[in-house]
C-alpha cells in the first residue's frame, strides 16, 4: 500500500479531546498529526466554556468552597447512573483537581470569583457555580451542594478560551495539523490492525479556495448554530467546493488513530432513527457533528451504543426568580422540581409530556424577574429571556382562565398551585421535592404561562446534541468490538465515545470527558506495547 503521509498517531478531529490527546501523545515522545474537516475547535470552542470538576481544585480553595472527592463523587455517582463503570468514574473524580492544574498549565483561564445565585450560566462577573443540579431536592438528600461549574474566563461564551489555549499547547509541542481534510475510511492490515486511514483533503487547492473554505466554515460554526438555514446554505457550498478540488491522500499511522470527530446531533437522519423526539431542536454543534467519526469506527468493527441518548436543554433561569414558579403539563400538573438542570427539565418534557410544557408564575415571581434580568443576564441570555416573555407569555387575572388560554386543563391547574401552597403554609415539604429556599406562594394575580414547549420554532429553540457514541475500553479508550475486545490500533474520545456524560448531562460534564477521555487515548495509543507496522 502507497501512503502519502505517515506518522505515529493520527487524530481525527481536532477540537477539545483532539487537542487533549495530542499533547499527551507529544508528551510520551509519539509524533503526531491531527485531521480536521473544518478549522478545528469543534463543539467546545463553540461552547460556554464550563469544566465540571471538584473534591478540591485549586480555583475551588482559592474561593474557599470546601469539596471532597466523596461528595463529587456522590453527587456524579447518582447523575450519570451507568455511563461508565464506578471505578471509571471514581479515577475521573479523584483526577479532577490535576485536570484543573493541567488545562491551566497548557494556558486556560480561570477564576475563583463565586456566582452568589443558581443560574443556567453565570454573567461575565462569575466564574464558579452551581452548573448542574446540586441544589435540587433529589441531589441535597445525598450530598450538600457544591459549586464545580469552573467557566474558563472571558466574555460571553468562553468556550473559545478552553479550545484555543489547548491547540495553540499542542502545536507548539509539535502536533502538526492539517484543517480541511475530511477522513472516509480507516485502513486496516489482515490481521484486522487499523494503520491508517484515506482522506480527502483541501491542502493542495489554490490559496483562494483555502481561505474562502476556511471563511464559510467560520460561519457556519458560528453564527450558523443560530441560524440552520445559512448553515444548510454553506454546508451545500462547503461540499462542492470539497468535491472539486479536493484530492484523495492516505495516513499511515504507526501506532494507532483516534476518533475524536464529535457526536451525530447534525444529521437528522440518525436523530430520525434512533431519537424522533428530538429531531425539533437547534443542534449544538458543528457541521462535523454529523456521526461520520462513530460510523467509521462501526465500519471497523465497533459497536455504537446510546445512540437514543440527547441531551435537550430547556432552562428557566435567568432571571433566578424562576425557579419558584411551576412547571405543568397540559393537565395542569407539574412534573418535575424547577431546581433542576435544564437538560433533566427538557428530558423530561420530552419523554413524558410529548415535549409540552408551560412555567407558570405569578405576579410577584414576574416582577422579581424582570427586575433581576438586567442584574443577572448576558445579553444573550436576555434576548432569550425577553422574546420567551414577548412571544410565548399568556396572561389571566385568575389561574383558571390563564390555563383556558393556553389549552391547559383549569382544574388541574388550580389543584396543583393548592397543593403547593399548602405544602408551604403548613411547613411540609414540597410535592416536587424543591428546596425550601425556592418555593414560593403562586397567589398574586395577574398569573403568566410562559409556553416552554420543546418544538422547531425561531424563538426561545431547544438547544440539543448528542451523548451516544462508540464503546470504549474504560482503562485505555481503545474501541470496543461486538465481542468486547479492544480493536487493535483503534481509539476514540470525546463525544465519539461513550463517556461520563453519555447518560445525563450537566454543564461542564462533557468539556471535562473530552479532557480525560482524549488524554487516556493520547496516553494508551502512545505507550501501549504494540508492534510496528511495516
């Protein structure tokens, strides 16, 4: 066989667990060329920026927030179920502080100034919060609430600042990276050993063509996230650019190839699939997102698995008056404690309420709300918050006819706010199971459904990706084949892989796999004893 390139290790794609499994391959002497079919960056520099971590990292200490790895460990043990196996996830929490360490030592910034309100992200004052859903009923019976939501520091969404500092680390430990170039198959040798791969690539295009490829998928990235329309626009011009001018060229990798190419929530066809109930929401991701990583690793003998699992977001807050409103179905009920993380609230209007809900507040909530958006909101926080108020906000003076104008059953509803305030004026606990510190009396009229339904609308969409992927062995990251044995130089990371955050997803959760996740690869694929490849 001819290759065109050869190298030790070879990345497929180049965002956060990339970057990640880069400098652990340079580190353990392995030469190393990473692939990207865009610019790189993939998802986590499109993100908020959140690491989960904890049991006392030193941005925690420096805050004076007091952890331990037993009470993160308590909390995630009851989070993510079965994702992993306990002693995957005790070696992921008992890790935690050093990952802080090492994502500061390759240049990531952040900050021990402590968000004083639970809040779905905190404004550009705050760096450490509540990012998941420790101050919920259901969490506070097993461990006290600790802030872990460490938000790489800088303006607006700053997963900017966790991806660039990692890439630009990683190149200049000598990982060499080739952008444009989009992997179509892995090459295996006869004894079923991946040692390469064949890829078509934009290297070789005129100058003229790389820059305006490299534009149009800056825009498609972003802003196209918002807007899948334009996105679809590019996408269409992106691929004939690539069909023209792009060339095939093979990758011989010595040592192994790591998928790290990202999840599937672009490809509806997969959503339509495996997931039909979250074919409506805004994929959060990029082009890239579109499953092609675990397909080739199933194509090699892989087994995907959780590919039903979508983490749909619907938060409430801000403005954190919210949280003592109701969530109801249309039988007027609520259904789950508002406390919780957006992901649970949206999984649970999803599978249980066919994807209806409404978050109903009355008049002294709606006042202490608009009072805190301008305090407590990015500005897009507050244009989402706002056109939910302009264009999904029904109003009544009773809760009666407020829930007649929405299509919610009445009786249902005047039931369920009795109960409530019942629960409270007697000193009982919550039917929900919500902290006291966020209940409050729904009795001052006029009383507003806010429509948080998850459906394909322009405002107030349901952000969504992906949390199924390929199984890995949890000790090296090697994908697993139907038997449950590693496949020979094969390895994957990050949303290609099944992971931490592959059951429930929490703020932080996914950017902090990638990290592990693409360091064990970086790691295994490097000093694992293996035979060359002639």
């Amino acid at each position: 066989m001819v290759w065109d390139l050869t190298t030790d290790v070879l990345i497929v794609g180049f965002g956060a667990a990339g970057a990640c499994a880069g400098l652990e391959a340079r580190a353990a002497g392995a030469q190393v060329l990473a692939v990207d079919r865009f610019n790189g960056g993939g998802a986590t520099a499109l993100s908020g920026g959140i690491v989960y971590a904890g049991g006392g990292t030193a941005i925690q200490r420096e805050a004076r927030i007091s952890d331990t790895p037993e009470a993160m460990l308590a909390y995630l043990t009851k989070e993510v179920g079965d994702a992993v196996r306990p002693q995957t996830l005790r070696r992921f929490v008992d890790s935690s502080p050093e990952m802080i360490e090492w994502l500061t030592g390759h240049g990531v910034p952040f900050e021990a100034s402590v968000c004083p309100y639970k809040t779905s992200y905190p404004d550009n004052r705050y760096y450490l919060y509540y990012s998941g859903s420790e101050c919920s009923g259901e969490f506070r019976a097993v461990t006290p609430p600790v802030q872990r939501g460490h938000r790489a520091k800088g303006k607006g969404a700053s997963g900017k600042k966790i991806y660039q500092p990692l890439a630009r680390a990683a190149m200049r430990a000598g990982v060499e990276l080739r952008p444009h170039t989009r992997v179509v198959a892995l090459e295996s040798d006869d004894d079923g050993r991946i040692i390469g791969v064949r890829a078509r690539s934009m290297a070789d295009a005129p100058a003229a063509i790389r820059k305006r490829f490299a534009a149009m998928a800056a825009v498609a990235a972003k802003p196209g996230i918002y807007y899948p329309p334009l996105r679809r626009v590019l996408e269409g011009r992106l691929d004939a650019l690539e069909r023209r001018y792009a060339r095939e060229v093979r990758i011989r990798a010595r040592r192994g190839v790591i998928l790290c190419a990202g999840g599937y929530i672009a490809n509806r066809e997969l959503l339509a699939q495996h997931a039909p109930g979250y074919t409506g929401g805004l994929a959060l991701g990029t082009s890239g997102d579109d499953g092609s990583g675990i397909a080739l690793g199933v194509a090699a003998g892989g087994v995907a698995e959780r590919m039903d699992n979508v983490s749909a977001w619907r938060f409430i807050a801000p403005p954190s008056a919210f949280y003592g409103g109701l969530l109801v179905n249309e039988q007027g009920q609520r259904f789950i404690d508002e406390t919780r993380y957006g992901a649970a609230v949206g999984n649970a209007l999803v599978r249980g309420q066919g994807g209806k809900g409404w978050l109903l507040v009355d008049a002294e909530v709606m006042r202490r709300g608009r009072a805190q958006l301008a305090d407590e909101a990015i500005w897009f926080q507050r244009l989402q918050a706002e056109s939910l108020l302009r264009t999904s906000a029904i109003r009544a003076d009773t809760p009666e006819e407020v829930a007649r104008r929405a299509g919610i059953h009445p009786e249902g509803l005047a039931a369920t706010i009795r109960a409530h305030n019942q629960a409270i004026a007697d000193g009982e606990p919550d039917p929900m199971g919500k902290p006291s510190d966020f209940t409050h009396p729904i009795e001052q009229g006029p009383y507003t459904l806010l429509d948080v339904s998850v459906r394909p609308k322009l405002t107030n969409p349901c952000p969504m990706f992906s949390l199924g992927g390929l199984a890995v062995d949890e000790d090296t990251g090697a994908v697993r084949s139907g038997a449950g044995e590693p496949i020979p130089g094969l390895y994957a990371a990050g949303r290609s892989a099944i992971g931490i955050c592959s059951e429930s997803y929490v703020s932080g959760l996914s950017i902090a796999d990638c990290v592990f996740s693409g360091r064990r690869a970086g790691r295994s694929v490097s000093t694992r004893l293996a035979e060359a490849v002639d």
